[in-house]
C-alpha cells in the first residue's frame, strides 16, 4: 500500500468462490456474470458463464471464455502457474489455459455426465483430479492430456470437495450429503475403481467450493487429520489406522470462519453463536475469547502469533452497535483494547505477514493498520469501497484486493 490509490476494477457479478490467484500473485482468475450492454430485457442484463484472466500488474483483462449454455463451477491454477483450470456444469468438463496467452490448452471430459464441483492438481502440476456429480473423482494426466482410471467407490451421490494431504500421501473427499471418503492417493495410481481405505459418517454439508456457505474440507497441517464441521461442533477426525473423533470445541450455532495460528498449534473460530473461541489442536483444550452483541464474522492471526484479530461489533452508549476489531493476547488470555473507527460492523479482516500490515472492511469503509504502530494509518476512498466482503493481500507486493460483490477492486 505504498500510495492507497485505486489500481483497477471491473463490474461484474461474482459467483461463489469466484476468483483465484495465480501462485506468484501476478495473475488472478475470476468466474462471474458480466453485465452485458447489449441486454434488451432482465434475463439478457448480465452474460453467464464467463471467465476472465486479469494482469494484476498491467490491470490488463482478457476473457478465455463466455459460455451462455452453462457456468462455471469452479476455478484453479496449477501450482507451477502455467495453466488455469475452470469446471463446467455441464458434460463433467475441465477446461485448461495457458496462463502466459490464453490460448486454450485442454478439456477433459469425465464420464457419465454432470457438473464439475471442485479441481485440484498435484504439486508437481502433473496431475488433475476433479470431483463431479456422477459420484466418482475423475484423474488426469495433464501433460498426455491422457484419463486415468477414476477412484469411482466410495460416495452414492455429487462429489462436491477433493483435497491432497500435504504429503499427497492421501486424498480426501466430501458429498453433498456431508459423506467423506479417505483413500491412499499414490496406490491409486493404475488401479481401477479404487475405493476408499476408509468412510466416515455423513456430516453437515462439506463443500469445497462454498456454494452453499459451508466450511471447506481441511487437512490438518500435519496431514494426520482433518477439520470439519458436524452441526454446531468441530470436529478434528484423526487416521489411517483407526479413525478417531475427536471435537475440538462446541458452538452454539454454525461457524463462521476459522484461522490456524503461523506455527499451526492454535485454532481460533467465530460462530453464529456470537463468540469467538480459541484451541489447542493437539489436545483440544479451548477457551472463550470473547461474547459479542452480534455475530462475529472474521478472524486472522497476528505474523507473530501473539494476537488474534476477530471482525465483530461493539455496543456503544446509545444501545447501537458499531464496529469493532476485537484484540486477543493469546499468552495472557485476556482481551486487549479493540481498535475502532468503523461505523458499521467489521465485514473482514486480512493480515499482510511480510508488510506487518492488516486490512479491515465493513458497509462504511476498508481501513489498514500498521501492526508494529498499533494504530490506523490509512483508509482507502468510502465510495468505492463501500459495502466490502471480502480482503486479499498480494503474498509478496503491497497490494490489496477488495470484493463488494458486484467488483473486485485493487489498490496499491
């Protein structure tokens, strides 16, 4: 954020989970509507189904394809960058551009029909799989543009999350009925209908691509488990050998958002239950940070681990509330004083590691904050940041990305 001006931005409507960021930062990928000028009645006012590829560098755009017979689903890039990978809701289609010219690269095509719900390549970028409504997680070898045999046991219905452990030792997947699968991923490789080593009972819809609003699926940092959400609990379910259960707290109502801690020892979640709490992953011990007037909606850690920022609201005297970035001391367990300034209540918090730096957004504003200075130093234009959802930080540059719903914008 080294001026605060406003890059760049472009109208459009996004869709869930509607953007991804190149591994470099230099690109980003969004699926959405894009309002077309040509519309002559309400059904015709926005295109559907188009994807576009944004220089954040140039603030450049090129759209790699508008599809008005069926959306995009869902949107990656491999980790190598060289290719970004788009889900179809028809026919079980990926399709592959380079990233350097938008030239289209591949499309495979899984088998036996319906939508593509979530991509993930391995880190080598070697390989694709891709969950699908036709209940099975289709594979790909992206180099031969070559199918491999599908891991098809396992789930009797829509295949909405796949996930790599860490290790790529593993590979988990979710349902729309909240089944979850757990497979050895390298054994897989050759082998035909390769089932599940184990299954684990039906939880809450577990959904990869936050259609519906739901936690994402998670391993653990270890890889020895994984994070998920059963009705107001959160689960961390560990394995191979036996699967053990184990909840690492209680809410009253849904979560809301989850952030590990830099060292990967802590996990803090906020709830519709108006708390935000505080755990121990290995032992599950949890405290209480904080009770709110209101549902809390965001939280991130400090780069150092010390501080936990939660983006809720404070009742002020006249019994209404504004908002607030409440403050947790993590090694003393007490609450520090909140950092205020926002009328409304905080939206969203984002914490810039290299640039000690933390971004807050509510209806009325988006602010930044020096964290070694502990105060507010700047606050971007309110008419064009207004009503912001969702924050971004670039993993290298000093540039943040700000979400509206209907814009992305980017600011230096």
């Amino acid at each position: 954020m080294a001026t605060g001006d406003l890059l760049g931005s472009k109208e459009f409507l996004v869709q869930s989970n509607g953007a991804a960021l190149h591994p470099d930062g230099k690109w980003m990928a969004t699926r959405h509507y894009e309002r077309n000028p040509k519309a002559k009645t309400g059904s015709e006012t926005w295109h559907k189904g188009q994807l576009t590829l944004w220089n954040l560098q140039t603030g450049e755009s090129k759209v790699l394809a508008r599809d008005n017979a069926a959306g995009f689903l869902c949107v990656t890039f491999s980790p190598d960058g060289n290719l970004v990978a788009a889900g179809t809701s028809h026919h079980v289609n990926v399709r592959l551009w380079h990233t350097d010219t938008g030239a289209e690269y591949a499309t495979f095509r899984g088998s036996n029909g319906g939508w593509v719900h979530d991509i993930t390549f391995t880190r080598d970028s070697k390989f694709l799989l891709f969950g699908s409504a036709n209940q099975r997680i289709n594979f790909w070898d992206v180099a031969k543009k070559q199918e491999l045999p599908p891991f098809a046991d396992g789930h009797a219905v829509d295949v909405q999350g796949v996930v790599l452990s860490p290790s790529e030792r593993y590979l988990l997947s979710s349902d729309i009925y909240g089944g979850i699968g757990l497979r050895e991923f390298k054994s897989g490789f050759g082998s035909e209908n390769a089932g599940p080593i184990m299954s684990f009972p039906c939880y809450s819809s577990i959904v990869q691509t936050h259609a519906d609003g739901a936690m994402p699926l998670l391993f653990t940092p270890d890889g020895r488990g994984y994070i998920a959400e059963k009705g107001i609990h959160l689960m961390r379910v560990d394995f191979p050998l036996q699967a053990e259960e184990r909840t690492l707290r209680s809410h009253g109502d849904g979560i809301t958002a989850l952030a590990f801690s830099p060292n990967n020892m802590l996990l803090a979640s906020v709830s519709k239950d108006k708390t935000a709490r505080l755990c121990e992953v290995n032992n599950g011990k949890t405290i209480t940070m904080a009770n709110f007037p209101d549902q809390p909606t965001s939280v991130a850690f400090s780069p150092d681990g010390r501080t936990v920022f939660v983006g809720a609201s404070l009742e002020v005297a006249d019994k209404t509330l504004a908002g607030q970035i409440a403050r947790f001391d993590v090694k003393s367990g007490k609450l520090l004083d909140p950092w205020l300034g926002h009328r409304g209540k905080v939206m969203a918090v984002a914490v810039s590691p290299k640039h000690q730096m933390l971004a807050s957004a509510s209806n009325d504003a988006v602010k930044l904050w020096d964290l070694r200075l502990g105060r507010e130093v700047a606050e971007l234009d309110p008419k064009m940041v207004a009503n912001a959802r969702v924050l971004a930080w670039h993993p290298t540059e000093k540039l943040l990305a700000v979400a509206n719903g209907v814009q992305v914008m980017l600011w230096d």
